[in-house]
C-alpha cells in the first residue's frame, strides 16, 4: 500500500462521497469538507447509464438505486409526434445479469444514498467548510480551513465541481469552463405507466427526451440552442420550456399542455472543461468535474465521477510512491474522460447544427461502446 493513510477531499458531490466510500473500504481515512452548510444538491432528475450502475455496484450502492430509481434496459426512439420509430436494446445485459443498461433517478435521491453510505463508511464530514490556504511539503499537505482550524493530510482530493476554486490555486493559467452554445432544461412530473423506459425524440426542432426517475416520477430534458446564453427568469421557466416543447407530440406534448407553476423545472447552461494532463500538484489532486466537466449528452459525468474515485482509491492501495500512483490515476483516466467531454460536445454541434440523425445515432452508439470497457 502507498503510504497514503489520511486523505483530505474537498467537496462533497458525487466524485467526493464516491471517494471517500471507496477509500473507507481500503482502510484509508477520508474527511470529506463540504462549503454548502445544509448540503443540499440542485437539479432535477439525472440519467444513470450501464457503466455509471457498473460503478455504483462497486461501492455497493447498486441495489439500492435500482430500487430507489427506475431502471430499464431498451430506450425507444420516438418522432416528433411520439411514434416509436426504434427500439435501441443492447443485446444482453453487458455488464453482468444483475446491471440494467440505463435508469433513471432523482438528483436528491442519489444525493440522499451516496451521504447515507459516505456516513456510514465511517467518513468524517464536516459542512458549510472549504479550504482556506494549502501548503505542501514532500512529506505532507497541511490545510488551514475556512473555520479557522488547520489539519495535515497525506493527499488532498479536490472534487469541488466544474467551478473549482481549488482548480485556480493549484493550476494558475488552467483553462476555464467554456459555455457550449447550449441550454439544458429538465422538469420532474408524473409518470405515466406507459413510459416504461427512456424515450428520445428525434427529428424535432430540437433533441428532447424523457427518462423514468422513480415508480411515479420522470423527467423530461430538453436541449436548446442559446448562442447568446440569455438570461432566463426563473419565474418565466415553465412559460419558456411550453415554448419550446411545442411542435412535440405523444407523451412529451402531454407533458407541455400540462406544465404549471407546479412543476419541478431547472434550467442551466451547458460548459465543459478538459484539464490537461497531469491531474495533480504535489499531494495534492483534481477528480470529477474539477478535472473533467461534460454536458450532459452521453449521460457520462455522474458515472466518471464515481469511476474516478474507484479507479483512485485502488491505486492509493498499491504499494508504490504516491507520484507515480497519481500519474498512474491521470494516465489510466485521461484518455476515457476526453472522449466523453469531446463527443459530448459534438453531439451537442450537431444538435445545432441539425445533422443528419444517423450521424448523430451513430457518434452516440460509438462513444457508448466505448464506455462498456472496463476502467
Ligand atoms: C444540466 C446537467 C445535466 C446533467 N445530467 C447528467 C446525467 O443525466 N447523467 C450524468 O451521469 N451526469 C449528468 N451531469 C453531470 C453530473 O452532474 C456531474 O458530472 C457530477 O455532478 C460531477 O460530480 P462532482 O462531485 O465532480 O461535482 P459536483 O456535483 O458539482 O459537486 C461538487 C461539490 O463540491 C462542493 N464545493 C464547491 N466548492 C467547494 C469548496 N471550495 N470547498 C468545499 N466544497 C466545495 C459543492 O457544494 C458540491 O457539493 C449533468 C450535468 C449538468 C450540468
């Protein structure tokens, strides 16, 4: 084993509470600081493809978000009016009996499972707490915390989001998010029973879709073009999105006749982020959307979040020097983690650009073969 036996991570998100869950059941004590006092998390409903279960199965959360969720193994692709135009099942289930190819969950759903099981793991969590200052020798990194307390770590992880403050300090002159052209809208509303798995709309005048979350819930997401990334009133959101959802038909056009000030609607421009290589500084290192912000267009960045974690929490198990483990972390992820980020984008170019839906089928297909292999 490395001699890594206390590691400090900043930010409790995804790629945060995955780590501090993996590095617990090596035997590595892992304090997580969280600067949202209530943490809370935000959006509506998330997307959990094959891999991403593939990798909640190793921290031990599979059944519970396939109970808690809703999960599925066909998505059908559907005009504009709602008819199915295809059935896309992988054949099999590719990463064993027990993993669905997709699902669906609600954000404070998960949020709630990965806290519960970060707490349990036997994690120290401390909130509404972030870093203030970091020195680093060659054998240790001290933390003076914004609470005025000061600790001294082997390792800090910082997985504090595509905004990372952290990011600026250890990497001055790294690049930061660009905004893509896009906005992403989603909106939690009743499931009917007959949307029994996800559903694209293709062909429309823009890409919208619809994914269960729980036995009575689903979201719907909705991609559009925003060249000039205008303000959108959040008092105005369910106004703004009917605009949007019209020309759709099927379940998707019921959704629209149907939104009202009720309805669970988030809204968020799109950015990514690409660090280059290597992710680390010393002791200290960057994972999740810190390093590697993605849309949301493969459903991918909750899912390399958590692989980040597994992936760093069994190199920190090896018996080498802690450098080469964390070089060894950037060179087995980079590659994975650009690919996504990249097509990602794509996809959303051509979105834009209303290419050809095979193009786009077929970019989607290849980048989500891509992600079966094993991490
Ligand atoms: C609109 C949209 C839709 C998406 N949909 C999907 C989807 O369907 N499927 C999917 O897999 N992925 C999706 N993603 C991507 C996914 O949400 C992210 O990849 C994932 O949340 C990254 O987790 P993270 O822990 O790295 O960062 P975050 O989830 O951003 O967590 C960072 C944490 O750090 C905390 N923090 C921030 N600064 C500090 C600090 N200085 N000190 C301490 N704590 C700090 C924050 O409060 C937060 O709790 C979507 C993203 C967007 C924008």
């Amino acid at each position: 084993m490395s001699d890594v036996q206390r590691v400090l991570i900043a930010g409790g998100g995804i790629a945060g509470m995955a780590l501090a869950i993996a590095l617990e059941r090596t035997g590595i004590a892992a304090e997580i600081v969280e600067i949202d006092p209530d943490w809370r998390v935000t959006g509506a409903g998330i997307t959990i493809t094959g891999p991403t279960l593939r990798a909640l199965d190793r921290i031990g959360l599979l059944d519970t978000v396939v109970n808690e969720g809703y999960c599925y193994d066909a998505t059908r692709i559907c005009d504009a009016d709602g008819n199915v135009i295809m059935a896309s099942r992988v054949s099999g289930r590719p990463f064993g009996a027990r993993i669905p190819n997709s699902g669906g969950i609600l954000r404070p759903v998960l949020h709630r499972i990965l806290s519960a099981a970060t707490r349990a793991s036997g994690a120290s969590v401390r909130l509404g707490v972030s870093i203030a200052s970091i020195e680093q020798t060659n054998a240790a990194v001290s933390v003076k915390f914004t609470d005025g307390t000061v600790g001294t770590f082997d390792l800090l992880v910082c997985a504090d989001g595509i905004h990372s403050r952290l990011r600026a300090t250890l990497f001055p002159g790294a690049p930061d998010p660009v905004f893509t052209g896009q906005g992403c809208w989603r909106a939690v509303v009743p499931r009917p029973a007959d949307v029994d798995c996800g559903h694209v709309y293709v062909g429309g005048p823009v890409k919208a879709g619809i994914t269960p979350v729980s036995r009575n819930e689903m979201y719907l997401f909705l991609l559009q073009h925003v060249p000039d990334n205008p303000r959108m009133p959040e008092e105005h959101w369910p106004e703004l999105l009917a605009e949007q959802l019209q020309g759709f038909g099927g379940a998707l056009g019921a959704v629209r006749d149907g939104l009202g000030a009720s309805a669970r609607i988030n809204y968020r421009p799109l950015e990514k982020l690409l660090l280059p290589q290597p992710w680390h500084r010393g002791r200290a290192i960057l994972i999740g959307d810190a390093a590697h912000a993605t849309t949301p267009h493969l459903a991918s960045g909750a899912g390399l979040a958590v692989e980040d974690a597994l992936v760093l929490a069994e190199l920190l198990a090896v018996d080498i020097a802690l450098d080469e483990a964390l070089r060894r972390f950037t060179a087995r992820r980079y590659e994975r983690c650009r690919m996504v980020v990249d097509n990602s984008v794509r996809l959303g170019e051509l979105e834009i650009a209303r290419a050809p839906g095979q193009e786009q089928a077929e970019l989607q297909r290849a980048s989500m073969l891509a992600l079966t292999e094993p991490i």
